[in-house]
C-alpha cells in the first residue's frame, strides 16, 4: 500500500516561516541619510552677506559702510589687489549692491578718496585766513598737521600707496587734487601763474609727507614737527607768493 500524502491545502505550498536578523540595518538599506554630525550652536558663525537693495531707511547706512570697508580695504591691500568681492564682503553685503551704489571698483576707490581727503579740501580756507606773507607757514602747518593726526592719516595712506602702484588710482587722485584742491588755491593768489605755483607748493608738502609718514626717512621721521615746519614754511611761502 501507498502511504497516504500530506493533508490537502487548497493547491498552494505552506510558506515557509520568517526569520528576523539580530543584525541592525544600516541606515543607506533602510532608506534614509545619515544623520550629519552635531554641531557646536555656541560657536561664533560669520555674517551672512545680505543680497538684493536694502530698504531706502537702511540705504545711507548701506552706503557709508560699504565705503569704510573700502577704505579699509585700499589701505591694507592696495588698489591691484582689492576687489569689489573683498569689498562687499567685508561690508557684510552682495557685490551687485557694491555696483549699484558706485559702478566699477575706479568708482569705488574715487568715491572713498573723496571722502578720506575731504579734510585737506579745507587747505584753501587756510590761505585767506590771514596775511599773504605768512601764508607759507598756514598752509604747512595745516597740511602737515592733517598727515600728523592717526585718524586722517590712514586713509591718506591709502590713498598715496594706492596712487603710486596703479595708474587708474593715481589718475583718480589727479582729478580730485587738481580740480578741488589747486585749482581752488590757485584762485586764491591771483597771480598769473598761480596754477604753477600752487603745484609746487602742493609737492613741497607732499613729499615731504611721503618721506617722513610713508617712506618713514631718518632723521625726518622722527623729527618735532614744530622744526619741520619752521624749515618747509619758508619753501612754500617763496612757491605761492615771491614774484
């Protein structure tokens, strides 16, 4: 006899019973990313650059620190080596708004001249005040007196490396000394080569500056200003008034 088969299931194979790993899976088989490591929220994070116009109540404020960290920026790197990027970063701000408020980095660096060398602007003010023969000694003391102050000294600084290094940045420093500042003393003498003779002074004084604040020459650099004074005087009052 054949011995009888295993009870009928309705056609279809029992299943054979399911197993479970002990094993955990790991995250890229169960479908989802890695969870990213913790990160340390006390730890200072850099400024986040705003893009786009800001609200014209923030617009001045905009403006004036994209030109301070201009300034900033002139100074310690020069005019080759600044960009408007390095600009509106340190400004905390997009380089689009950087060119919408000023143009090119020419645009930039003339408009922060400006502002840094609107002190000396007054060097024509200080020629009127007073006689014609101690207008010498008003305008170094006044010149000199803005080099010797730390706080406009620096952007002067600036602006003279700038110049020295780059074409651009010189003929940006051109226009502004020629058509604000000589131009305007020049009116003052009201003589026939006026023009001539306030560029000769101009360059007394600048060069003096550039050796004792820029090339930082001894014993000039360290010498009282009081002396220097009483020796370049003379120099430019013969520039500006002998005949």
């Amino acid at each position: 006899m054949t011995p009888p088969g295993p009870p009928a299931t309705g056609g279809t194979a029992p299943r054979p019973p399911a197993t479970h790993s002990s094993a955990p899976r790991s995250p890229e088989a169960a479908g989802s990313a890695p969870r990213p490591p913790e990160t340390d929220d006390s730890a200072p994070r850099p400024p986040a650059r705003r893009r786009g116009r800001p609200p014209r109540t923030e617009s001045a404020g905009t403006r004036d620190r994209i030109l301070a960290a201009a300034r900033e920026e002139f100074s310690a790197r020069g005019y080759e080596k600044t960009s408007v990027r390095g600009i509106a970063k340190a400004a905390g701000v997009d380089s689009a708004l950087v060119h919408h408020y000023f143009g090119t980095k020419e645009q930039v660096f003339e408009a922060a001249v400006e502002v840094a060398f609107a002190p000396a602007l007054a060097a024509p003010d200080a020629i009127a005040e007073g006689p014609a023969d101690g207008v010498g000694e008003r305008l170094a003391r006044f010149v000199l007196g803005i080099w010797e102050d730390p706080a406009t000294r620096a952007p002067l600084l600036a602006i003279v490396r700038s110049a020295v290094d780059n074409d651009t940045a010189a003929a940006v420093l051109r226009r502004l000394v020629a058509a604000q500042l000589m131009r305007r003393i020049a009116a003052r003498l009201e003589l026939p080569d006026a023009e001539l003779r306030a560029e000769l002074a101009a360059a007394q004084l600048v060069g003096c500056a550039m050796l004792r604040y820029v090339i930082r020459l001894e014993p000039l650099a360290s010498a009282d200003l009081e002396q220097i004074i009483a020796r370049v005087a003379p120099v430019v009052q013969v520039h500006l008034t002998a005949p």
